[in-house]
C-alpha cells in the first residue's frame, strides 16, 4: 500500500515517468488458479501498480516469469544467476567437482542454466505433496555421490523442501551441501530447520534485509545485488540497454 501511494503521490504531483523498482515481487506464487475459485493474487498486484501510475517496473527472480504479462508496462525482470556464478567460483574452493540440484522439477530450467555455464552436471529432486507446504516423499534423479551439491532455487519460506532435499542429498552420497536462493523469506521454523540441516551455508540475497535472521543463524551468507538494481535504474534512466546485466554483474 506505501508503495501504491508513493506512485500515485509522484503521479499526481506531474513526474513525467514513476519507475517501481521491486527487489521481491509480492504474491508471486499465487500466479495461477491452482484449484477453481482460487485468486490469482499476482495479476492483481500487477493492476494496483499500473492504476496507482507506474509507467515502469524493475524486479528480480520473478517465481513465474509470466507474470511480465500480466503488466500493460515495461518489466525489467532481472537474475541474481551472474552474482550467484561468481559467488561460486570465489567461495566454494571445489566446484569444478561440484553438481547443482533444483530441489523441485520447476526450478530446472535455472538449475540447467547455472550448470551449463559452470560446465558441470546437474540433477533434480522429485518432490509430491499430499497438501500445500508440506511434502509427502522425494526423488533424487541424478548421481551426487562424492560430489558438493548445490541447491538452488529462486525462493525459501518455511525451508521444509530445502532440509529435506539436504537430508536425501547427504544420504545419496553428497559430501558437502549449500543452497543458493534469491528470495529467503524464512518464515515459521524455518531458521530453526535450516540450523539443524546439514549446510555449509544457505547463500541468500539481499532482495529482502537479511540482518537479523543472521543473527540467529551463523549458517546464512548474503549475496550484495545492489550494484545490479543500482545499475538497471541507471541504465533504465539514462535509455540503455539493460540485457548486459542478464548475463553480467557489474564492476
């Protein structure tokens, strides 16, 4: 709501162009009827902010990337994948012998992503869920046998899918687990699950503040994705291309 009605307060005071920059999209989730008389939240959002006067939106790691069409306006959707690369290559001294992981089939495409341009294999956790939040059993397809696994996803609330995918992948042979997010949202028990999962380190970025759930867990590391944001307004701002940052972390 402050965010419609500093939009609408710029609108209406004449600004010639109101950029809503959203590190962390809301209701992104809720991005389909996934049962009849369900909301789509997401497509809701997406009008309050075109009503309240935004003419341009900037978000990161959208859950589903459809929700750019929901907009009637320019959404510059961008990925902390260049930030996490490097991340990886400057922490995790072994990852040429590493494997990423997608704790779930719809994070594949990010999983394969990151693989190909590490160069190196990825697998998939298959997980079925009797109801929502909680799941019934999981599937590991794909050899993590002496191996660092890293999991990755776009987003952690209650951590229950990441614990129990750490759980099966130090089972299956794994001799080190990180998980990498863009979105740790860590709500309910999930600071305590992620302190009694085995992680090195649960990698998130700073898309939302991380202080003080670092406080109360030693185990979560931060990946800074101001520069990107910082950049894209900039870039936004002056008319240049934003596309280097899809696949570059500014210096």
């Amino acid at each position: 709501m402050e965010l419609l009605i500093m939009i609408n307060a710029c609108k209406i005071a004449s600004s010639s162009r109101v950029t809503a920059v959203i590190p962390c999209f809301p209701y992104a989730r809720q991005d389909k009827k996934d049962k009849s008389r369900a909301p789509i939240s997401a497509k809701l959002v997406a009008n309050m902010l075109s009503v309240a006067g935004a003419d341009h939106i900037i978000t990161m790691d959208l859950h589903a990337s459809q929700i750019q069409g929901f907009f009637d306006i320019p959404v510059d959707n961008l990925y902390a994948e260049p930030a996490v690369l490097q991340w990886i290559k400057e922490n995790i001294l072994e990852w040429r012998n590493c494997i990423i992981v997608s704790p779930d089939a719809g994070g594949a495409k990010r999983v394969t992503s990151i693989a190909d341009r590490l160069n190196v294999e990825f697998a998939l956790i298959h997980k079925e869920r009797k109801k929502a939040n909680e799941v019934d059993r999981m599937v590991l397809v794909g050899d993590v046998k002496d191996r660092v696994a890293i999991l990755v996803d776009d987003m952690a609330d209650t951590c229950g899918t990441i614990c129990h995918a750490a759980e099966k992948l130090v089972s299956a042979g794994a001799t080190k687990v990180y998980a990498i997010l863009t979105h740790g949202i860590f709500s309910g028990p999930a600071i305590s699950r992620i302190n009694n999962a085995s992680f090195e380190a649960v990698v998130v970025t700073n898309t939302i503040p991380q202080e003080e759930k670092m406080k109360h867990c030693p185990k979560i590391q931060f990946i800074d994705i101001s520069m990107i944001l910082a950049e894209a307004i900039r870039r936004t701002h002056n008319g240049e291309s934003v596309s280097y940052l899809f696949s570059h972390v500014p210096l």
